[in-house]
C-alpha cells in the first residue's frame, strides 16, 4: 500500500482508540454506579438498577447506535457519530460491568464488613477502606476482558461512517482492491492494541493486588 493510504489506516486506528477509551470511561462510571446500586439496602434502588441491567444486556449495541444516531434527532437532539457510538457502547458494556462489580463486591467476605462495623465506620468508610480494597483486584480480569470486547465492539461505529480503523480500512480496500492485505494489516492493528491494553491491565491487577498484600502467581494464583 502507498503511504497516503498508511496515513488512512493510522487515523482510523487512533479515533478507534479515542472511542474505545471515551467508552470505557462512560462504562466504567456506570459499572459501578449500577453495581453499588445493585447492593442496596433499598429494594427500589436494586428493582431499578436490575432493570437498567437487563435492558441493555438484553439490547443490540448496534441498534441503540443506531437509534441514538438516526432517531434521536427527530426528539430534537443531534449526536455526533463520536458521541453516538460512546454513549451505545459505554451504556451497553457498563451492564455486563455493573454484573462484575456486584459480583466482586459480595465476594468480600462478611467478617470483613462485620469488623469495618465494630470498628464504627460509616457506610461510606466501609466501603472506601475495607470493602473497595479487596473487591477492585477481583474485577481487573473481567475487566481486562470486557475491555478487550469494547475495543472490538468499536467496529459497528464504522455502520455511522465514523472514521474509526474498520471504517478507513473499507476506504483503502476500495481504492486498491487488496482486501487480504488491507483486512490482514488491520487485524494485527487490532490485535496490538489489544495487547498494550491487555499489558496496562494486568499491571493494573498487580498494583490493586500489592495494594492488599496479594502476590501474583505464575499460574494466576495468589499466596
């Protein structure tokens, strides 16, 4: 390929990168905000939250793209293709993450809570001092995961013209006609990314398990 068409490729490749961290970013708010909701005292809090969850685990990421893109505007706000396709996909992936958060959060054994209570912390201290603590290196490999399902979940913003990576990589196979050498580049592009992610991940995991007096294990256990 000509160097025009490299310079098409590596623009796709950083709005790509730009989506999937706006994305995460909006999910991440929202993984947590349901799943701290999800444990609740109050049963409407849990009845709400529960259902937020199974609506957008239940939807299609791309027909809420869609619908925010193209049926939006007709209630009289327009989103940018960006815009759209962040609030789609951080809406829809921060309900699987919400279910990874509440999962990490009851996996805090209850001595634990039970200790934060004798000691008179405040609900707010218990959860910022000795529930959090523990549950946030339980929620990196899940999360690693998700993030790596988000980075590929990027492609369907390609369906609103954003130029993102798969998008640019329609327009080079266009104009050379090679689609396995265009399709076989951005794979490995893909694959890259996701491997500098997977690596900022993990040593993520390994500083939030240090941070409680966890070691990581070559065979992913922990003494």
């Amino acid at each position: 390929m000509t160097g025009p068409l490299w310079v098409l490729l590596l623009k796709g490749a950083w709005i790509t990168v730009q989506l999937m961290l706006y994305s995460a970013a909006l999910a991440a708010a929202v993984a947590f905000g349901i799943g701290l909701a999800r444990t609740s005292r109050l049963w409407i809090v849990r009845f709400l939250s529960g259902v937020y969850v199974e609506f957008f685990r239940g939807t299609s990421a791309l027909v809420l793209m869609f619908w925010l893109f193209f049926a939006l505007p007709l209630l009289g706000w327009q989103l940018a293709g960006l815009w759209a396709g962040t609030l789609a996909l951080g809406l829809s992936y921060g309900a699987y993450g919400s279910e990874v958060v509440r999962g990490a959060l009851q996996s805090v054994p209850a001595a634990q809570r039970e200790a934060a209570v004798a000691l008179s912390f405040s609900p707010w201290q218990r959860l910022r001092k000795v529930i959090l603590p523990q549950a946030v290196p339980e929620m990196m490999p899940p999360f690693n995961n998700l993030l790596i399902e988000l980075l590929k979940g990027t492609a369907l913003a390609s369906l609103l013209s954003i130029g993102e990576l798969t998008f640019e990589a329609k327009l080079a196979r266009l104009s050379t006609g090679e689609s396995a050498q265009v399709y076989g580049i951005i794979l490995v592009m893909y694959f890259v990314i996701a491997f500098v992610v997977t690596r900022v991940m993990r040593l993520l995991e390994r500083r939030a398990k240090a941070s409680v007096g966890q070691a990581s294990l070559a065979g992913g256990g922990h003494r």
